[in-house]
C-alpha cells in the first residue's frame, strides 16, 4: 500500500510533521514534485529543521529517502541539506537521487531573478529558486537528467545548443553577462561528483519495494491551490501538487496510492501573489494570528516572508481535498486558535449577489466577497491532550464542523508542533 502526503491548501499546512510522524511506520519516503523552493519544519528528538528538499522522513535510520524523477532537484542544495542534518546529529541519511531527475541549472536560478526584476510590481511572487524557468525547459525538452552529467561529451554538445538561446535572452532581454560554456561544463563536473553516490535507478528501487511489501510513503510539497491545473492559476507553482501526480513523480501504479492524507490547518495562511478570499484585512488581527501560527510565528521556512493570514476556508479547503482525493484528513495547528473568542468560518463565497460553495475558477475568485458563519472559541491551551474526548467541548464542534463541510473524515488533529504532539480518532470513517 502507499500512502501520500499532501496539502488542501496553499502549503505550510504541516505537511513536514505529519510526514516525520508517518515516517516511523513506512521503508521509504519520496519526494515526487517541487524543488528546494518550498520548506517543511520539522521538531524532533534532534531538534528544529528546514526541509527543503530531503523528504521530512529523513531523521529515521531505517528509511531510504528517495528523490522522484518529478523533483526539480537542486544538487548544491541537497549535498547543503543532508551536511546540516548530519552536523545536526542526525545519522547518515540513505538517499536515493533518481537518475531520470532533471537539474536545477545555475542558469534556471539567474533567469527566475531577472525576470521577477523584469516584471517588477507584476511578477508572480516567486521563490527565485529556479523553478518556473527549470519546469519550462523540462517541457521543452531542454533539460539535463541527472544521468546526462555522467557522459560530458554529450553534455556539452547539448549545452552547446541551450546556451545560444540562454545568451541571446540574457544579452538582449535582461541585459546582463552571458554563460560561459567552458565555466558552466565545470560546475558539471562539480555537480556529477556531488550526486555520483546518491544516484539510482529509482524506478527499480520502488518498483522492487513493492513486490517486496515495503511500506511506501509520498510526500507532496505546497497545496491543492498551488496546482498549475487545479489551483488558482496563474498564481501557482510549476508542477502539480497533487497525490495524483505522485504516480509519475515518484513512479508507482496510480491504484497502489489508497491512502490519501491531506493535510488541512485549522486556519489559512499564504505565501506571494493571489486571491485569498478569507484573508484577515484587519492587519493588527492577522497580526496577531501571524505572530501565534505554526511554531514561531507564520513566516516562510525558505525565504523569510511573512505569511498573509485568514480564517478557515471551508470552500477552498472542500475543493483542496476533492481534488486530491482525500481519504482522510490530517487537520493541524489547532492549538494555536486557543485565544480567540470566536473563529469566522468561511462558509459560502459571494460572486455578483450569489453564494457559492464550490470554489470557483480564477477569474471570479477575484469578485468573491466571504460569506462567515461564527463558532464559539474554547479560550484555553489544548497543548498536551492526547484524546478527542479531552478537548474543550467547543473545540470539538470547531473539528466537527469542519469535518461536515469537508466531506472527509478528520482522523489526526495536530495540537503541537512536535513529532508526538498529534490526536488520533480512529473511529471516525466516511460519512
Ligand atoms: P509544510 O510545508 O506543510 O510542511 O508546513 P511548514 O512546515 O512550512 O509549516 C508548518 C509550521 O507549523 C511549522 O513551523 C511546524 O513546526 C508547525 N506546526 C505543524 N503542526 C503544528 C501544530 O499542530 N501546532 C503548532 N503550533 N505548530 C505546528
């Protein structure tokens, strides 16, 4: 059986810590989509870290770590990751790099930054780690494989050919220095050494796990709303973020993935650009959300940002979990909401005079106004309690309720950040 990992949402909904926690019972996790654009934090024995691209199963000794041949894989910042974990205390991580990943080139990075600075007040909020020019060249079949670095005379010839293009857009269009084809074959050479002990036919390995009965384990990055297909378009990330697409980025039959877990916060916050229609205008309120969100505040694991704040989005989060597939639902960072009085619930979106609740395409997102039902607060810390009947009864309707509007059972609710900081209900099946 595999199980997936995935976000509802518009990512940092937790999915490093559920991923950790689920990480004891499976053989072996997998990356399948995204780069080192996005972060997971993790607390742990060992202590507090920032994923960005090892998979969050990595502290566990009897794991393999494996990146899919759908990562958009960034080998400096791998080799830096697997270094700071085992400086850190963490035992050597096996990790298997896949030999059909395709490279984040330095070039990918250069032209994510020039263009952000192109386009200036219009630009799409990116991360420049290189991602939207990485998944473009990969879809115009320009991109390197990870196995393309081990034959350099090949190499060269169809860097030879990239670099004319890359150059006449770097010289006219933005205005900067040229690649130089000598100096770019020699971070290469760099990069074929850094990767040699990592790489493997990931294909094989999975494909031989599952005769063998290994329990396998994909773990998405960012959210259902971040989905170039499925999300809020064009404000999205670069390659699908869904369980679905874990059948190609990892590489395993799409029926074998029965078990959907996707996790949904208890509140929404969002990186960048985009409609956000429950969004907390109200900055001292969001303020306040922000500063007491996640584990130290709601800022981003890899850049730094601040996260824009809202309220629960039973519309979003419904169609985040519809398209997934949930089969259950991980709801996380509860106890954070212990402080307020009330909590708006984001039932219904306004669009020209009519509630909707089906999340709509990007275009009328813009026009949609919230439409709030209020829920009694609990006033108290639920940090500690290990079982559902423990919670302040008020706490309970708040899961209840949202468990109606999701349509999906809500078997985990996280109460911590920490890797044992999580209540089960194992009763609780599809309505
Ligand atoms: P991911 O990208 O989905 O893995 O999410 P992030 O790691 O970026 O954001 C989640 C943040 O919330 C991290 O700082 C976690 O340590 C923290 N976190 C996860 N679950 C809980 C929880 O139940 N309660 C609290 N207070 N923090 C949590």
């Amino acid at each position: 059986m595999i199980t997936a990992v995935v976000g509802a949402n518009w990512g940092d909904e937790g999915k490093g810590k559920i991923t950790d926690m689920l990480g004891e019972e499976s053989d072996i996790i997998v990356r399948f989509q995204g780069g080192s654009n996005a972060g997971h934090t993790i607390v742990n024995d060992y202590g507090k870290f920032a994923l960005h691209i090892l998979p969050s199963g990595v502290f566990y000794s009897h794991t393999v770590s494996v990146i899919g041949p759908g990562v958009a894989l960034n080998i400096p910042d791998l080799v830096k990751e697997i270094k700071g974990i085992v400086d850190k205390g963490v035992p050597k991580p096996r990790v298997a790099v896949s030999d059909r990943a395709q490279i984040v080139m330095p070039y990918h990075v250069l032209f994510d930054k020039y263009e952000e600075e192109r386009l200036a007040g219009k630009s799409f909020g990116s991360t420049k780690s290189g991602i939207a020019p990485f998944y473009s060249d990969k879809y115009a079949k320009i991109g390197v494989q990870v196995s393309e670095l081990f034959d350099e005379k090949e190499l060269r010839e169809k860097l030879e050919g990239v670099l004319v293009k890359k150059n006449i857009l770097l010289k006219h269009l933005y205005h900067k220095p040229e690649i130089d084809l000598d100096e770019l074959m020699k971070t290469m050479a760099e990069y074929r050494d850094m990767i040699d002990p990592y790489v493997t036919d990931v294909g094989a390995l999975l494909y031989n796990a599952r005769k063998n009965g290994k329990r396998i384990l994909l773990e998405g990055q960012l959210g259902s709303l971040k989905d170039p297909d499925h999300g809020i378009y064009p404000m999205v990330t670069s390659s699908s973020t869904l369980a679905g697409y874990g059948a190609i980025g990892a590489g395993v039959p799409p029926y074998e993935i029965s078990r959907i877990v996707t996790v949904v916060k208890a509140y929404s916050s969002a990186v960048g650009a985009g409609e956000f229609v429950s969004e907390i205008l109200d900055e001292a309120v969001a303020d306040e959300l922000r500063k007491r969100g996640g584990d130290g505040g709601e800022y981003g694991a890899t850049t730094g940002r601040p996260r824009r704040m809202g309220w629960f989005d039973a519309v979003a989060s419904r169609y985040g979990c519809r398209v997934q597939g949930a089969t259950e639902v991980a709801l996380t960072v509860l106890d954070v909401l212990g402080y307020l009085d009330e909590l708006p619930v984001c039932v219904g979106y306004e669009i020209e005079g009519n509630v909707t609740r089906d999340f709509p395409t990007t275009g009328m997102l813009k026009k949609a106004k919230p439409v709030y039902e209020y829920l009694p607060g609990w006033k108290t810390d639920i940090r500690g309690i290990k079982s559902y009947d423990e919670l302040p009864a008020e706490c309970r309707a708040y899961i209840e309720f949202i468990e109606k509007e999701l349509e999906v059972p809500v078997k985990m609710i996280s109460n911590g950040p920490g890797r044992h900081e999580i209540i089960y209900r194992p009763e609780v099946s599809k309505s």
